[in-house]
C-alpha cells in the first residue's frame, strides 16, 4: 500500500518498507523516517523530507527539498538547502548514492568513505564536501564549493565563480579530469593531488599554506582559453599543457615536463625550477629572477627567455630561440635553433650544430662548442672565450667583439671581421682563421697543418707559425712581430712590420719591414719576390738566399738605425755579388752589417755604376744598389768584428768637407785612412750605427 503525504500534512516517524512507498506530495512534509531495504519514497516538487535515513537497499528519489538525510542506500534527484525548518545537508554514507542532487542557499552534501555522489550539482551557497567518498561529474556553479577532504572528485566542471577546494586535503584526497571555465578556481594544497584537470580559460592554485608541509600536486593539466594555473610555495605540476594560457611557477615550486604550445607561457621565478619542459611555436618559457629551469627543449618557433639573475641548464634548442640574459650553462643549439646572450648574460658550454647560432649581443660566453654547420657569432661588445670551432663549425668574431683562446680544429673556421678583435687564437690541423678588412687577430698560434688569412685591410699581431702551419698576408693586409717556427710557411703579399723570428719558408711579394727590432729570416728554400724594409730595426738575413729574389728597400730613420745584417752563409763570395738589390741607401743611420766578412782597416765603399763594391783587406764584395745614393759610404768596424757600410748623406758630405782638412776632404769621406779608421768628424756621425747592434 503506497503511503501519501498530502500538501499541509507532515508526517514524522514514518518506517517505510519493502512494498509500502511513500510519496509526499507538494506542500507535504516527511521527517524523521526511515526508508528500509527494498522500499522507495519521492518527494514531489515542492515536498520536504528533513532528516531521513535511507538504510542500504532503500530508495530515494524526486525532486523535492531534502535536508539531513542520511543515505545508506539510493537516492536520485532533490535539492538540498537551508529552508525553514529543516536540516541543511545531505549524509552519504558508505554503500549510500546519491545522483543528481542539487546542493544551494547553505544545502551541503557530506560524502564518506564508502559513499558516492553523482551528477550533483552545486549553486549558489551550496557546498559537497568528500571526506573519503567519492563524487563524479558534479558542476560546481556561481557561489558554489567542492570540498575535497579525502577521497576524490572526478569529472567536475567548474563554472565562474564555483570553485573545488583542495586547500584542507589530507593524505588521498584527489580530483581527477576537472575541467575549470572561465571565472572557475580550483585550490590544490599540501597531500592535495588534482590529475588531468582542464583549465579552460579558469585558475588554478597549487601551493602550500602550513610551512613545512609539501604543497600541492598538480598532474597533466590542460591550460587553454585563457586559463592560468599558478604553482607556489612547494607545490608541483607536472606534465602540464599549455596553449593559450600561462602557467607561473614562483616561490619554491617545482614544475615539470610540460609542453609549452601555441600562445603558451611558462613563467618561472622567485626560486622556483623547472626542468624537461618542452617549448613548441608560439610557445614562451620565461624564466625571471631567481628562477631556474633545466633540461628544457625549445622546438621551431619556441622561445625560452633567461632573464637577469635568473639560469637555466642543459637546455636544448632545436629551431627555437632563447634570449639569454642571465646565466646558461650546457645549452644545445641544432636545427636552425638560435640563442641570443644579451649584456649582462652569460652562456657557458655551450653546443652549437646544425645550422644552430650563437649569437653575444654584448653578453659573453665560454667553452663554446661549434660543429656540422653551427656557428658562434660575438657581435658589438660581446665576449667569447675558449671556443672551439671543427668538423664544419665556425666562429665569427664581428664589429666591437672580442674573442680570446679560440680553438681552431679540423674543418673548422674562425673569421675576424670588420673592427672585430680575436686574441690567442691557435689554429690545429685543417683548421682555419680569417682575418678581414679592419679585423685584428692578436697572439695568434698556426699548428701543423693549419693555416690563416689575414685579407685586405685586416691585421695580424704577435702571430706565431709553428712547423707545418701556414700563414698568408694578402695584398694590403698587414702582420706585426711574427715568428715562423722551422717548417712553418708564411705568404707576405701583403706588409709586415715589427720584430721576429722567421725561420720557416718565406714566400710573397710583399714588403717585409724590420720596425723598431730584429727581424731574423733563418728560413730555407725562400721565394719571397718583395721588398724587405729596414726601419728602424735589424733585418738579418741568417742563411743562403734568405729573401729568395726580393730586393732591400731602406728607410731612413728618424731615431735609431736602420740595418740590413748580412751573415756568413748569405754574404757574397769575395770577388762575388749579393743576390739582392738594394734600394735606397743613401742615409746616415742606414747600415749593411756584413758580420762575416773582416774589417781590415783601410777598407772602402765606392759606386761604380749601379753597384757598390767595397774593397776589403785585397778582396772585393759587390752589391747592387738602386734607388738614391749617398754622397759617400764610410768603412768602419761593426764592433763584432765584421765589416760595417754607413752612408753619409749628400748634404752631409758637403759640411763636412767644408770643415776638414784639405787632404783630408779628398779621401775621408770615403775610405779609411786614419789609424781610428777614419776622420774625428766623420767617425762621430757613423759610429752611431756601431753603438746599436
């Protein structure tokens, strides 16, 4: 027999039994009843049941106000809430199931172990709280709460201004495939752990508010439309998505293995890392000030920023960017990727290959590796250091950079452009340097089987050739103190000038000047068909043939001497003539040192024709001379025992005729006649030479 409650009537202590249901009418009211095993009641639209207990296997159902009930079996549909009169909650017990409630105006659901809540719907001052049950597809609306205690919640979506409620979780409390819209927040607090949560265009929080405690865990979430997540404070994402939206990792968080897509940010900051993040096009990583990420891939279009005191580690680039402003240590850049090191950034160990870029706007970088079409670029008040460039990888130093201790190896190239400095680079076997117009190579070291260019306008300082390695000064390009090792090669088409040490083969056509030092060509087997220029300095010729077919230009010297050191092995044959011409020797301070040959007192320089034979001790030794003369060539010692040629000016000879002896204006000039080997006037200006060597 069923059991009607009509409008008005409120029945209290009702049993209900298997056979016997129970209908309460609109405007009726049941309370305080028990519905059994195997029996049902509905609550019409309009009706109260207030504190009933449906024990398990019972049946409860209808749409009517439902208030303290206590569900052990079933019950389907009601609204739960503070209405007059009643009790404002719902009680899921274990085995109890509760579908398609409506929780508002202070209606709470209490879900325990062992209970489940489905479909439920959750508005306005409406809250479900889980405390070891379990609540599926609930929608939380404006004003209401999920609250998980224990226990889970899957399947929820939140609306704006609902929100599901991590921050009071102990140990297994958990959400699962959340989906959180615009204007909908989900809180994730420590022993909290929310899976697979979709953040479409809402906000989520994973963090931590008891100090000590470990935060929250957020796991495979979805961040799009606009969504935010914000992790904080010892809490944890991981496997995050984001597109179209930002996740902020800040204050101790940790982060992980996220992808980073289209319109995507990843923000971390304020002592929080990340790692194993992948960067896809459109995609940012940022990370600002005291972040720090590592293990992070940037894919074609992806961009990862490093701001200033912030770092990032073992980041691979793989045709995306990242602009580096604070520290990078152990980045890889390969398929077209490029990073960028800004003022105040610093990149260290770094791998560059495959078309990928390093590029120092002003920042710096060491241990740079580049290979297989990578390359470094040190532009305008950058600074590389210890790069190595092989196998296809290039360093570029350009306007206002400097790079120092680059290495140089096999199918490697360094080139030093146009106002860009390169110090102490050393070019191994196959390897390559090339210095540009305006580019400056200082200290530079050729090895076996290396070799350098140092092009029109460009300049090298210091540079060393050791046996094996090659170094070519093109037209107009210039070297300065140069030593070339036994077996090393250098190519002047271009100038030298300084000191050195060249004892390797000497080839060219260019002018080889000794400027204010010695230069020592030692070298065998020389084809050098230029101009060597004394100037200011000793250009010492140590073996046979030493300038190949090249001719001695002198410079006269405003301080100093210009000398030209002759030594045994290429000093004419008595009777014979010097291999080379020689220009322009026509000035006091202008010397031929002819260390080999005797000076015997008594000796002379005269020009016969194009030459100018010196006769010593008997014997005759003739240079050909070109160029402007002196007006006479005074024979003296070089203090080494050798035999010293030091002109005296045309104007010069004239004085001094003025001022000697008659006799004396007849022959002195030219020959040595007095026991110091010449006259008092003339041994002053000439001995000067003497004194310097």
């Amino acid at each position: 027999m069923t059991i009607t409650v009509s409008s008005g009537v409120i029945s209290s202590g009702l049993t209900i039994s298997a056979g016997d249901p129970l209908v309460v009418l609109s405007g009726g009211e049941a309370e305080s009843s028990t519905i059994l095993s195997g029996a049902s009641a509905t609550l019409s639209s309009g009706s109260v049941g207030d504190s009933l207990t449906v024990s398990s296997g019972g049946f409860l159902q209808g749409p009517g106000d439902q208030g303290g009930t206590v569900v052990y079996g079933d019950v389907s549909g009601g609204v739960v809430s503070s209405g007059a009169g009643i009790i404002n909650f719902i009680f899921v017990s274990s085995g109890g199931v509760v579908g398609d409630m409506t929780l508002v105006s202070g209606g709470k659901a209490v879900i325990v172990s062992g209970g489940t809540a489905s479909d439920t719907v959750i508005g306005f001052g409406g809250k479900s709280e889980i405390d070891g049950g379990s609540e599926v597809g609930a929608r939380v609306e404006f004003g209401g709460e999920e609250l998980i205690v224990s226990g889970v919640a899957s399947g929820t979506t939140v609306s704006a201004g609902g929100q599901v409620d991590l921050r009071l979780a102990g140990a297994n409390a958990s959400t699962i495939s959340t989906t959180v819209l615009s204007g909908g927040v989900e809180y994730v607090n420590a022993g909290g752990i929310a899976e697979a949560t979709k953040l479409n265009g809402g906000i989520a929080y994973v963090l931590q508010t008891d100090p000590g405690s470990t935060g929250g865990v957020a796991s495979g979430f979805v961040v799009s439309g606009g969504g935010e997540l914000f992790v904080s404070a010892a809490g944890t994402a991981n496997g995050t998505t984001v597109v179209d939206g930002a996740m902020d990792a800040t204050s101790g968080a940790v982060v992980g293995g996220s992808i980073v897509g289209e319109d995507g940010q990843e923000n971390v900051s304020s002592g929080a890392v990340a790692s194993g993040d992948t960067v896809h096009s459109g995609g940012f990583l940022n990370v600002f000030s005291s972040g720090g990420v590592s293990d992070e891939t940037a894919l074609a279009g992806g961009i990862v920023t490093v701001a200033a005191a912030a770092s990032a580690s073992d980041t691979t680039i793989s045709g995306g960017r990242a602009d580096i402003y604070g520290s990078a240590d152990g980045t890889t850049i390969s398929s077209g990727g490029v990073a960028y090191v800004f003022g105040g950034g610093a990149a260290s160990a770094t791998i560059v290959s495959g078309g990928g870029q390093e590029i120092l706007r002003a920042g710096t970088a060491s241990g740079t590796t580049v290979s297989a079409g990578g390359a470094e670029y040190v532009s305008s008040g950058g600074i590389g250091s210890a790069t190595s460039a092989a196998s296809g990888g290039a360093a570029v130093v350009l306007a206002s950079g400097a790079a120092s201790g680059t290495l140089v190896g096999a199918g490697g190239r360094e080139d030093v452009e146009s106002g860009g400095v390169a110090v102490a680079t050393t070019v191994l076997s196959g390897g390559t340097e090339y210095v540009l117009a305006s580019g400056t190579a200082s200290g530079l070291g050729v090895g076996d089987g290396g070799v350098a260019y140092v092009l029109s306008g460009g300049a090298a300082h210091a540079a060393s050739v050791s046996s094996g390695g090659k170094l070519v000064i093109a037209a107009d390009g210039a070297a300065f103190d140069l030593t070339v090792l036994s077996g090393g090669q250098l190519t002047l088409d271009g100038t030298f000038a300084g000191t050195g040490t060249l004892d390797g083969v000497l080839l060219g056509s260019g002018v080889l000047g000794a400027v204010g030092g010695d230069v020592v060509l030692s070298g065998d087997d020389a084809k050098f068909t230029g101009d060597a220029a004394p100037d200011e300095g000793t250009l010492e010729l140590a073996v046979a043939d030493a300038l190949g077919t090249g001719a001695v230009t002198f410079i006269a010297p405003s301080t100093g001497s210009s000398v030209l050191q002759i030594d045994a092995a290429d000093a004419p044959k008595a009777g014979g003539t010097f291999a080379n011409v020689i220009s322009n020797f026509d000035a006091a301070g202008e010397d031929i040192d002819l260390r080999s040959i005797a000076f015997v007192s008594g000796a002379s320089a005269t020009v016969v024709g194009g030459a100018l034979v010196l006769s010593d001790g008997g014997e005759t030794y003739t240079f050909n001379i070109a160029g402007t003369t002196a007006g006479a060539y005074p024979v003296l010692s070089d203090g080494h025992g050798g035999t010293l040629i030091d002109p005296t000016a045309v104007a010069f000879a004239q004085t001094a005729a003025a001022f000697a002896p008659a006799d004396a204006a007849k022959t002195a000039l030219v020959s040595s006649t007095s026991p110091a080997g010449q006259t008092p006037f003339l041994h002053a200006m000439a001995s000067t030479s003497a004194g310097r060597l």
